[in-house]
C-alpha cells in the first residue's frame, strides 16, 4: 500500500479532536485493562504521530513505534524531541527487522488497513514472548461508511466472531473483547473495540 495519503496527512493529524479523543480512550483502555510494568517492551504496529504510544510510555520501559509512513514516522520523531520522551524509539521499517523479544504488541485504528491481517497475526504470535499480550483497538464491522475516502482500507471494521477465532488459531488465548468508544458521524456511532489477548 502506498504511504502517500499518511504522509500528506501526518503534519495535521493531531489537528482533529476526535482522533486524538479516540486515541486517550484506547490508550485510557489499555492501562485499565493490562497489567503494565516499568519493565515491560512494547511495540505499536502502525503508530502513526504516537497519539497513543506517547500516552502508554510512563507505564512501560520501552515503546518500538512501527509505521510504514516516513510522514508520521517524522512527526513521531519530532514529538519526541519536543517533550523529551527517551522511551519510544521510531521504526520506519518492517516487522521482520525488528528482533526484539516483545511483551506487549498493540494497534490503534491500524488492522483496518492491513490487507493480509491474519499474516500479520501470525508474526505478531513469533514476536511476542511466551505470556506476551496482544491488544487490537479498531471498529467493528460497519458498512464502509466510516471513512469519508475509503482508498487504502482494506476491512469496513471487523467481525468479533470471526477475528477472535482467528487469533485462536494463531496461538492466542485468554481472548477478550470490549468496546472503548463509540465514534460519533454520519448522525449514528461507529463502535470501537479493545480486543485483548495472551500468546500461549
Ligand atoms: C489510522 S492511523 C492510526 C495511527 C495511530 N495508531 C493512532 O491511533 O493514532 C493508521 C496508521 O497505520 C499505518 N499503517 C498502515 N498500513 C501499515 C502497514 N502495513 N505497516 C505499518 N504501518 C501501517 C499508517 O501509516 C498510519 O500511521
């Protein structure tokens, strides 16, 4: 998928209210939910402008920030800088560079974009260590009316049934779902889930 509309997007993204509401109730949701420690690695696969990850850095001992967009990968970068965050490290680059044995792998508003998600999944199981938490924040199945432009979206949200069945199948265990934020447009809400899970 071509990065071009993140990367255009990436200098205002933190402009919109709502994104960044979206993104403090997932980030909100996963302090509540898992248990985070001071000496724990994460990685945020796809985090964009670091609306969540720099939310979650205080809780962990490090935050690897993956985007495919050098855009955001930027704005990340010089977020940091800015408030001096020493504990989220930018990763313009794919999954398969990063060798770092994980506890806790999560995606903010991201899987929606991946077209071979269960793949991803897959890699996400090899890459955490045993114990390791999986946390997947994204809208539920709506019918392609969310996004204004649906170029680049790959899934109009997903089934609960479906996708905790297909975590099942890549190792994971202890599956649990809740819905975090209701996105309010087009005069209805977009429900937004937090799906947790354990590698076995
Ligand atoms: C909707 S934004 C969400 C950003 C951030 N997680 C948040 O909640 O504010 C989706 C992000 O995923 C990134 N992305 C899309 N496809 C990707 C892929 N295949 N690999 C890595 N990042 C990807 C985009 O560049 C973008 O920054």
């Amino acid at each position: 998928m071509s990065t071009e509309r993140f990367d255009q997007a990436a200098a205002g993204w933190d402009a919109k209210p709502r994104r960044v509401q979206l993104a403090h109730a997932i980030a909100g949701a996963i302090i509540a939910t898992i248990p985070l420690t001071r000496d724990m690695t994460a990685l945020e696969y796809g985090c964009g402008t670091g609306l969540v990850a720099l939310e979650l850095a205080p809780h962990v001992h490090k935050i690897h920030g993956l985007d495919s967009s050098p855009g955001m990968i930027k704005v990340l970068g010089e977020k940091i800088a800015e408030q001096g965050v020493t504990n989220v490290e930018p990763f313009l680059g794919d999954l398969s560079d990063l060798q770092v044995p994980l506890d806790l792998i999560y995606m903010s508003m991201t899987l929606h974009h991946i077209e071979e998600y269960v793949e991803l999944l897959n890699q996400f199981a090899q890459h955490l260590k045993p114990g390791g938490v999986l946390a997947l924040a994204d809208l539920d199945k709506e019918d392609g009316t969310f996004h204004d432009d649906n170029t680049g979206i790959a899934h109009f949200g997903f089934d609960q049934d479906v996708l905790q069945k297909q975590l099942a199948q890549c190792g994971f265990g202890a599956i649990k779902n809740q819905t975090v934020f209701n996105f309010a447009k087009n005069d209805r809400d977009y429900p937004v889930f937090l799906l947790t899970a354990v590698k076995g």
